[in-house]
C-alpha cells in the first residue's frame, strides 16, 4: 500500500487507541477504539487489510494442533492411509511445540520456527519441516492464515541422499536361504521389481497380468495413482513359488489373511537371517530396490524409464544414483551411432 494509506493510531483521552487508516479511495476511515497500539494494528492486519486487498479475513480462531486435524481430514479422502498416518507422525514434533497456539500468533513466530528447525536432527529436519509447511500451506488455502511461516522460517534443503546399498546375486541367494518359502519370494519378488515394502506387500493377485508381464500397482503416493512395472522371469519365478491362497487377496498374505507384515518380518526375520548369512552392515529391506535401480542401469534402462518404472522423478534417480548413472550412460554415444547408421 502506498506511504499515506498506512494505518495510524492515536491516545484517546479515554486510555483507548483510535485507529485510523484510508480505504481504496483514499478516505479516511476509523478501526475503532482498541486497549492498545498492538491490539489496534493487529486488527487492522487481520480484518482490514484483507478486506482492503480483496481477499477474505483469515479465521485465526484455533490451534495448530486444530488445524492438523482438519488438513489431514481432508487429505485423507485423496491420500493412501499409510500417507496419512506418515504425515501424522512427522507432526508430532512441531505439534509438541507449537500445537497449542493460536494460528493468529504462530502465523507470526517465524523465529520461533526457524529455531526448532535448526535444532532437529539432519535426517529428521527436511521430513518434519515439509509436513509443517504442508499444514500450513493448507491453512492459507483453508482461510485460515495469511501467509506460510514455516516457509518464511527459511530454506528446507534436502539431507544429502544416504549411501546406496546394492546386493550381489550371491547374497541375495545366502540370505533367501535362511528365510521361509513365501518370505524368500518376497525378497527376491523386491529386489526383481523394484518396489517399495509397502508396495510389494500389498500386491493383489488381480494386479498381475501374466500375458503382459507387468505389474499394476496402485494407490501408492494418492488413492489413484496408477502405474506398471515389467515382471521379469526372475520376479515370475518368485510369484511362481508362493502358493496360491484362496483365503487371501494378497500374493504374500500373512496368516492374518491381510497383507505382507513387514514391520514383523524385519524384527523377527530379516535381521536374523542377514546375521546367519553374513551379510554385512547396514542391509535394509529397502535396499532391495537399490539393488533393482543399480541392474536396471546396467542394463541400459534411461533414467526416465527407471523413474516411471520405481514411481519416483527422474531427479530423485540421479540424486540416489548418480555415480551408477555415470557407468551406466557409458554407450551412449555407440547407441546414437547405432542409430544413425
């Protein structure tokens, strides 16, 4: 707003402080009698000003911790569940700090905010401080604020990507060798297709198309995400040695008739039988799907097909594997060449 249309306040002869501003048209106007000069301004930033720039006051009537509530309500009818519960659980730090202040006050504390991020753990902080963002973001869409303080709190670089652990055929062989039948075709299913746990744990039987020899996998990231992953002979021999159930949907069905438990299995299995096969240290069940990323780029598979074919971006491949990608693009210029004859 132009110098002479900035809200002015004056001492009443009653104690008050009258405010005093000009509309659009340049007339003034009065806000009224407030206890003090802070209670004057903060009326004008919170009910006037919108409504001078045609935008809507925000309703700064609940807590942070309200505001969660309401956000994750409503994105849970496009999210997965587990999405929701994740979200959720990255809250729960900023929530413990700040759940229960007003969204009029914290809109207003990006100090506050910038120094319970820098006091978070490295790999915790981009995680719990782009859930905070998020929330808030939704609370300016919702009417709720007028800004994002968790943005203006500063930067949110990401953590530098964790170094990229790769099975060789052999461990694979040695470790599916202490595990059971349906949990040894779990394990080399992974590491075949390159899914996520939650993904290849809760594949259906109905999502496998033997004549196309692809994987539909769904609802990862939202309710209808959608996308197919190649089944080589390799995955297919792992379906293969799973028997089929009639009391489950789920190929890797636990004996609840619910999908793969893989918060169990890595308690009471994985890492006994990483230890009884000498693997060495770490060795994550996550680490399936690098050991998939790193043959696929051997076997010339591009970046942009990798990143369709794993559900991410293309910039999260070459953050993750950038080294592999290095060595994979080696032939590049003898396939243009093959190419162009």
């Amino acid at each position: 707003m132009p110098a002479e249309a900035r809200p002015r306040v004056r001492k009443l002869p009653s104690g008050k402080w009258q405010l005093r501003f000009q509309d659009v048209d340049g007339n003034a106007k009065s806000g009224g009698a407030h206890e003090s000069k802070t209670a004057a301004f903060k009326h004008y930033r919170d009910e006037i000003e919108p409504e001078l720039d045609g935008r809507p006051a925000a309703r700064r009537d609940i807590t942070l911790q309200e505001l969660a509530d309401v956000f994750l309500e409503r994105h849970a009818a496009i999210a997965q569940p587990r999405t929701i519960v994740t979200i959720r659980g990255r809250l729960s730090r900023p929530l413990e700090a700040f759940g229960t202040t007003p969204l009029a006050d914290f809109e207003r504390m990006t100090d506050e905010i910038a120094g319970f991020a820098a006091k978070l753990p490295e790999r915790y902080r981009y995680s719990v401080v782009s859930a905070l963002r998020q929330t808030c973001e939704a609370g300016v869409r919702f009417g709720y604020m007028t800004r994002n303080p968790a943005k203006l709190a500063g930067k949110n670089p990401q953590p530098p990507p964790r170094v990229i652990r790769i099975y060789t055929a052999d461990e694979i062989t040695r470790l599916t060798q202490e595990l059971g039948r349906r949990e040894s075709a779990a394990v080399r299913f992974a590491a075949a297709t390159g899914l996520r746990p939650a993904e290849w744990a809760s594949v259906e039987r109905r999502d496998i198309d033997r004549a196309r020899r692809v994987l539909q996998v769904r609802g990862t990231k939202t309710l209808r995400s959608r996308r197919e992953v190649p089944l080589t002979t390799a995955a297919l021999e792992a379906l293969d040695s799973v028997p089929t159930r009639i009391d489950s949907v789920y190929v890797f069905g636990s004996t609840r008739k619910g999908p793969f438990d893989v918060a169990n299995f890595r308690r009471r299995e994985w890492g006994p039988a990483v230890d009884a096969a000498g693997i060495g240290k770490p060795a994550r069940i996550y680490d399936l799907r690098s050991t998939f990323a790193s043959n696929a780029l051997a076997a010339r598979i591009t970046t942009f097909e990798l990143a369709r074919i794993m559900g991410t971006s293309v910039g999260m491949i070459e953050a993750h594997y950038g080294t592999l990608i290095d060595t994979a693009h080696e032939g590049i210029l003898t396939r243009l060449e093959t190419v162009n004859g």
